[in-house]
C-alpha cells in the first residue's frame, strides 16, 4: 500500500510538472524569452491569489553568487529558533516542488493536485512563465502552511524578477559579478542596477562585503533613494579553517574573530565565508527587529543549511564505495575563480573532471579561471535545449588545458567517471550536476 501511494505521488508531481514546461516558457529550456521584463503578469497573478505574502514576514535575497547559500543558512537557523519557514529557491534538480520547501519538506503531493487542477486555466490565460507560475505557487503554498516568516531567493536579476512582488522583512544582496549580462547590461553597475530593485522603502537592506565598489555604491544610492537603512555586513574575520569527516560527507570548519568556537557547516566552499559573514548579520538585524534567534540556532542551523534546504551542488560531497566526488555549480567566471581557490584546500585531492554548460554563459572565462586541469575530463551536455553540445564543449577547452572525451549524456560520462575510479570533480550548469546527482541516486547500494 505505501509503495502504491509513493508510486502515485511521484506519477502526480512528475505529470504536473511536464505539463507546466509543455505548456509555459521556462527559462530553463528557452532561456532569455522565458523572461518577461515587467512585473504586469506577476502582479495580475498575484492579485489573483490574493496576494498570499501579505500573510507572513518573507526575507528577499538577490545577488550573482552565494543567493542560495545564503537563502538556505537562514531558513535553516530560522527553522532551528522554531520558527515555522518557507523556502523558495530556484532552479529545481529533480521535482519542481523543490522550490517550495516548509520546514525542509515539499508539498504534499494532494495540495499540489489541488492547486494546479483550481489554477491551471488562470496560469494559461495570463500568459505565466514557468518561473512567474511557480513563484505564485510557492507564495500561496506558504500562506496556507502558515509559516511564520519565508525565505525568498530572486530568480534572475531582481527588478523585473516574478520574486519582486513581495514586499521584505530585510533585502539581502550578495556578492555581484559577471553573469546574465546579456539580460542584466554589460557594466557591474548596471546589474547591481538591477539586483538592487529588490530594495523597498523604508525596508533595511543587508549586503555582502567582498563587493565590487562599482556595485556597492549603487546599492548606497539606491538605499538612500529608498530611505532603506543599508548594513553592509563586515567580514567579521571568518576563515575556513578545517575539515570534519563524517561517514559519508565532509564538515567545513570556519573560524570566526573574537570567537573560541569555530562555525561548521555542510556547505564547505571557502566562498561560504562571505556569506556566513552575511548571514551573520541577517541575524542581527532580525534580532533587534524582534526575531528570537539564540545563538545556538545560529550553529544548528549553519551546520545542516545544505541538507534542511536542501541545497544541493554547493560544494557537497559524496562517497561512493571509496571513491569521493565534489559536486559544485559553479558555472560563471566568479564561481570557478572560488572553485579553483577551494580546491587548493581540499581534504581529497581530485584527480578527474566532469563539466558541461549552458550555451551562453562566458565557458572560456570560467574555464582560464580554473586555470585547466592535469587530470582526465569528462565532457557532457545536460539534457536541456539550452546545453553546450559536449563535443563543442571539448572544442573551446583542449587549447586552454582540458583535455578528455565527450560523452553523449551526463548520465554516461558520470558511468565512465564511475568506472575510472577517480576522485572527481563534477562541476559546471546546475542542470550537469542534478543530472550527475541523479544518476548517483539511482546506483544499486
């Protein structure tokens, strides 16, 4: 009986969400046409819900690096002061109900047949995007969980993104950098321009340090513009320092100036020191806006943010038989110049590489960021319209040090991976690593 009606449950969200990607434009698949550069058809889908974030306190988190990081330290130290917490993030791995977590958990599968059977004709006749669809959903799915605040993580940009409808407890903005400039303007100006229009009046903004200055003083103005009281988070002197081994995972140990005791976290790139640093002070500012948040939550929370989000590929690792493999999305220049730092410290050196893209991003700046690799490399092209073809892939990396073969699916060249027993890296589009993830998942234990 329980098999059946796991079996049921996975055929029911499985159908949904082939129907909402034949029927609606995703960015995920088409990419820059899925947008729509207004908040029109967010705000008249809005309105048709009624306007369900009104209900509850959300905390609105943009930037180009570290937004889901950050997104899921606070979820998870706000669920471990015993808060009840929404969590919105993007893009999904698997099942897009991912995107909608309470307390660590999907819908129920009920709610979401119910949902989409009442709202199905609306969503068409609006015209939603697969992002403006879900980005409702997941708002109305909070309200009637009764959480008690929601974390909201932008999906792209921040002024015309489907998220900017809600009105936040506290803004955050992390790290800014190169990515999306064909949607986002070519200047760092002119993308913090546009993260910045999550900044409400009147409504306190956190920022990551580490910014460029460029960005970090349209964020001023804007806050100004605002009257937002803007807090710049210090970087309060956190260090990754160390490692802990569990039995099938690795600890990152980060020290923290004019503290004994180090912060440890499941999410272990040494990138997570900007944005614990910002996390950090989230919590202070919640704090004196009333929020009970005991320190020991704070801990609790940072050491399990990446398995209550769960957040996957953020530098997470996993043990297959004696064989460790790091998954991280790193997919823009920024992020591999972060990547290539981390490794230098890692506890297992890796010796393999499995990579793929997305056919726009900036691959040979990511790739002279890394600086090339020594070992064998694994080519692979996610099954998305919007991937690099793998051949294509090994053609713009041979001449810059990756040298390995194409395989025709993710699903494939992780097999080899797997066959090579290698220490790996697997690394690139977030959608190359769900698939490498899957393909892990479904191997006989």
């Amino acid at each position: 009986m329980f098999f059946s009606a796991l079996y049921f449950c996975a055929v029911t969200v499985e159908a949904w969400q082939n129907w909402l990607y034949e029927r609606l434009t995703a960015y995920e698949r088409s990419g820059r046409k899925a947008l729509h550069p207004t908040l029109a058809y967010m705000e008249a889908w809005d309105e048709r819900l009624g306007h369900p974030h009104r209900r509850y306190p959300v905390l609105h988190v943009a930037g180009t690096n570290g937004k889901g990081s950050v997104s899921a330290y606070l979820a998870s130290i706000l669920q471990a002061a015993g808060y009840r917490v929404g969590l919105h993030t993007s893009p999904h791995l698997w099942r897009f109900t991912e995107r909608m977590r309470v307390d660590g958990h999907d819908p129920p599968t009920e709610w979401v047949d119910a949902f989409l059977t009442r709202w199905k004709d609306t969503i068409v006749e609006l015209n939603l995007s697969f992002f403006e669809a879900t980005v409702g959903m997941s708002l109305a799915y909070f309200a009637e969980a009764g959480v008690d605040i929601a974390v909201v993580e932008v999906g792209l940009g921040g002024r015309w993104d489907a998220t900017n409808v809600v009105v936040p407890e506290v803004a955050l903005i992390t790290p800014i950098g190169w990515d999306h400039v064909e949607i986002l303007g070519p200047t760092l100006r002119d993308i913090a321009r546009e993260k910045a229009g999550i900044i409400k009046k009147g409504r306190p903004v956190v920022v990551s340090p580490a910014q460029p200055p460029e960005a970090l003083a349209v964020f001023q103005e804007e806050a100004q513009a605002r009257q937002a009281p803007l807090h710049l988070a210090p970087d309060r002197g956190i260090r990754p320092t160390g490692w802990l081994a569990g039995e099938k995972t690795f600890y990152r140990l980060f020290s923290v100036e004019g503290q004994s005791e180090p912060l440890v976290s499941d999410l272990t790139g040494d990138y997570q020191a900007v944005n614990l640093a910002t996390v950090l002070q989230a919590v202070e500012v919640l704090r004196d806006q009333g929020w009970r948040i005991p320190d020991e939550a704070v801990r609790a929370g940072i050491l399990e943010a990446g398995r209550q989000a769960p957040l996957y590929g953020r530098g997470q690792w996993e043990r297959v038989g004696e064989t460790w493999f790091l998954f991280d999305v790193a997919h823009n220049p920024p992020g591999f110049a972060a990547l290539r730092r981390f490794l230098e410290q890692v506890p297992v050196p890796l010796s393999a590489l499995l990579m793929g893209f997305s056919r726009e991003k900036d691959i040979q700046g990511a790739l002279q960021e890394l600086g090339g690799w020594p070992g064998p490399v694994f080519f692979a092209a996610a099954a998305t319209p919007r991937a690099l073809p793998a051949h294509e892939l090994r053609r713009i990396a041979e001449p810059l040090g990756y040298h390995g073969e194409a395989f025709p699916s993710v699903e494939a060249a992780f097999h080899a991976l797997l066959g090579a027993g290698q220490p790996a890296l697997i690394t690139g589009s977030v959608f190359v690593v769900a698939e490498a993830l899957r393909a892990l998942r479904t191997l006989p234990h």
